[in-house]
C-alpha cells in the first residue's frame, strides 16, 4: 500500500514483530518484502506500532488481514483472531466514514455477522462500514501478485463502499486487470473455491499418480499431455508428494465443515477424497525409502532435501517433506535436514531431527537422499555432485523435478513417486 502511494501505519497486539519491522526486518522470508519495507519505512510513508487507538483516528480505510488457521482439535477455521481484530478495531475507530476491509479468508457467512458487529459496537456518531476483499497472493510472490494481481474481487454492502475500494486500488489496477465486485458471500466463497480447485487439481494428478507407480507409465507426460489442453492447463499439475503450507489443507477442511454446518455435507463430501489422497502421497515417499532400504531404516542416514511446504518460503506449516522427515525419523533412521530457508522454523517443531547448513553436509554418508521441496539449488543437482559424498547412491525423488534416466544411468537407485519401481510396488503403510 505505502508503493502504491499511500500512508500506511502496521498494527499488531505483537510487539515483538512491530520492533523488528520498525527496524526494517522482516520476521519471516518473502523475496522482495524486506526491501520494499526499508524503502518505505525510510520515505515515511511506513510505520508500525501496537496502539490501535492511533490508527483507530488515523486511517480511512482498514484492512484486517489476521490469520483463520485451523482449529486445535478440529477441522473448521479458528475465527478468533479476525473477531478479536475486528471489535478492537471498531471501538477504537473515532474518525467517521471509514472502512474496514477484511482480507482474511472466512468461512461463508463471516462478513455479514461482522458487518453487524460493527454496526452494533462503532463509537456514538462515528460512521463506519465493512466489505470483504479476499486475498490471492501466494507465498514466495507476495510483493509481485501484490502490486499486479491477476484480479480483485470485492465484496461490499453499499456503491460507495465500493468506489473507495477501486481509488485504494486505482494504481494497482492494469487496464486488464479484472474487477469482480459483489456481494459478501461470493466474495467469501470465490477465495475458498479457488484454493479447493488448486488442491482438487493437485491430488487430481495424484490419483493418477498412484496408478501409474502400479501399472506403469509416466505421470509427467501425463501430466504434459492433458495440460496440452487448454481447458485443462498444465499449472498445479505436478504430482509429488503433494501440497501444503497455511492456506491449501486448511482451506478445504474449513470449507467442508462450514458446508456441513449448514446441511450441505455431501456438496463438499469430495473435498474429503483430496485431502486423503494428498496425505498419502507422504506415505508413499516414505514408503519408496523404506523400499530402497530394503525395509530397514534403523540407524540409516538419511539426507531430506527440503522442508519448507515450498520453495522460495521459510513456512513448515503443513509441510510434506517436514512430515516425511519426521517419519523417517520416528522410524530409527538418522534424518538430516538442509532446506535454504527453513531448518530454524522446522527446528522449532520437531528439534530432534538433524539440522545442518548446507547440502553437502546433509548429503555426507548418506544412505539415502530424499528430495521433498523443488528448490532450485536441488532442482540443478547433477549426479555427479553427489557421488563422492554419499555412502550409496539412492534417491527418492519425491517432487519429480530430476532426470530419472540420467541418475540411474550414473548407477544410481533412483525412485519418483508416480513412477512404478519395481514389479513388487508395495502400499503405502508407513
Ligand atoms: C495458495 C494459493 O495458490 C493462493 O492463491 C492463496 O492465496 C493461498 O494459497 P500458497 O499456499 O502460497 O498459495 O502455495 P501454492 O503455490 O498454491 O502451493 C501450495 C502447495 O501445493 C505447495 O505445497 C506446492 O508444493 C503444492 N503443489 C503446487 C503441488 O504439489 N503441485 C503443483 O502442481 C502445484
């Protein structure tokens, strides 16, 4: 917002995060973020604090972007954060015709309940009103679907709430850029079905995935070959061990249990399908090491190449490869963990596994390499990088970005997922 011209203050209730963005530091990685913060906390245009009461006479419009996680103990989405923001935010706003805008992705309904919450708590003779504008960017290209999203969709109550919204965003808006306005509950939903049809398309490949480690054939051309049709895309069709992170997996349970919530269980029953498809496609790289293995693990080093739920991030939340890590380990083998960016946010959740800084100390000895998160440094490997440094030349490829014949012409075992092995394929238990 402060690039696209305006005066932004950032507010948290976490001080710790308010210091180190005042000082230009970002708490977690995004590719281009820190700098543009710098820029901007140092043209004056940027500053953070944790009074709300500040900005509650401050700004003109409010954007609430407070995080829906998952439930603890639950599939639904954990509303807390957004009711919390949202009443402190209404009794601290004094200055009359603003409007808040709530970027966070909600269960269906959410907007109009909040829109009456805050008609019913605003300040005597303060003027204050509510729309929905759910959030597209992805993680690793924040600031570019930021600053040129491919569109904006707006859900409001009123034309004028509306028009505020096209001059917030008058300067990000191409002449191409869509413009979807609406109401709260389309608005709602369209962030929801959008990450349900990614995950869809995502364990969709991975069906087929799961077929072809059984009889046969290569999911990538595949995967080529129906993306050749443009009804079909080829994007989000890369079969692997599956998706991830703080949106995706989260989304869909929060979608079928508000849908249950409302009587309509068996529209979103098939959202229950991809999530379990996608979680066994983790089984299943942990099952092609425990085959290469020769079924005993105990004691073995093992090199995973990547935790973070994708690259370009530091996030671990959901991750695939931080799982499969974690199983590997739980089941005796010496895990040694390098990803570029998230050994310190995975050492936090599971300390016990390996953490070293690069990929030839995580690859030293190993018996087995297995590669969960297609960073780039991995996605160059050679196998002649790896070969004086291993102890046997195994690999599980579980992103199925390398080319299996070359690895296995250099004489290594060298197992994908999608990909049939050996005529003895055996389930996924592990
Ligand atoms: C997602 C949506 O893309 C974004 O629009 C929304 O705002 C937030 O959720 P993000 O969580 O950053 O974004 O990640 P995304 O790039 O969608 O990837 C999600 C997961 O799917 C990752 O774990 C990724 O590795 C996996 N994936 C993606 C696949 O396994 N195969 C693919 O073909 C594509």
């Amino acid at each position: 917002m402060a690039e696209l011209g305006f005066d932004v203050i950032g507010v948290d209730v976490d001080p710790e995060k308010i210091d180190s963005l005042s000082r230009g530091e970002l708490p977690f990685h995004e590719p281009g973020l820190p700098e543009l913060i710098r820029k901007h906390v140092d043209s004056g245009r940027l500053r953070f604090t944790t009074d709300m009461s500040e900005v509650g006479a401050w700004g003109d419009v409010h954007f609430i972007a407070v995080g829906t996680p998952q439930v603890k103990g639950g599939t639904g989405a954990d509303l807390t954060y957004v009711d919390a923001a949202t009443t402190s935010l209404v009794r601290s706003i004094t200055k009359s015709g603003a409007l808040i805008v709530g970027k966070s992705t909600v269960p269906v309904g959410t907007a109009a309940r909040l829109y009456d919450l805050v008609q019913e708590q605003k300040n005597p003779g303060v003027e204050l009103s509510l729309a929905w504008n759910p959030e597209f960017l992805r993680e690793g290209f924040a600031v570019e679907d930021t600053l040129r999203p491919d569109r904006l969709v707006v859900g409001t109550r009123t034309e004028a709430d509306e028009a505020k919204l096209r001059e917030v965003y008058a300067e990000a808006l191409g002449r191409e850029t869509p413009w979807v306005s609406t109401d709260f509950e389309t608005a709602e939903l369209v962030k929801v079905a959008a990450n349900a049809f990614l995950a869809t398309k995502i364990s969709f490949i991975n069906a087929f995935a799961e077929v072809t480690e059984t009889v046969g054939g290569d999911i990538t051309t595949l995967a080529d070959a129906i993306g050749f049709d443009d009804r079909i895309g080829r994007k989000f069709l890369n079969a692997g061990v599956g998706f991830g992170g703080g949106c995706l997996p989260k989304d869909i349970r929060a979608l079928q249990t508000r849908v249950a919530e409302l009587g309509l269980d068996h529209s979103m029953k098939f959202l229950d399908e991809i999530d379990q498809i996608n979680l066994r496609r983790r089984k299943k790289a942990v099952a092609r090491a425990f085959e290469l293995l020769d079924q005993d693990v105990v004691g073995k080093k093992i090199a995973v190449l990547g935790i973070t739920f994708k690259p370009l991030s530091d996030d671990v939340r959901d991750a695939p490869g931080l799982d499969v890590a974690a199983r590997l380990f739980n089941a005796g083998a010496d895990v040694q963990v390098y990803d570029p960016e998230g050994n310190k946010n995975a050492a936090k959740r599971y300390p016990r596994l390996g953490y070293v800084d690069s990929l030839s100390e995580a690859v030293k000895d190993a018996e087995l390499v297995v590669l969960t998160t297609e960073w780039n440094e991995f996605k160059a490997l050679t196998p002649a990088d790896l070969e004086d440094l291993v102890a046997a030349k195994r690999f599980v490829d579980a992103r199925n970005v390398l080319p299996a014949a070359e690895w296995e012409a250099a004489g290594w075992t060298f197992a994908q997922l999608g990909r049939k092995f050996r005529e003895s394929d055996v389930p996924a238990t592990h």
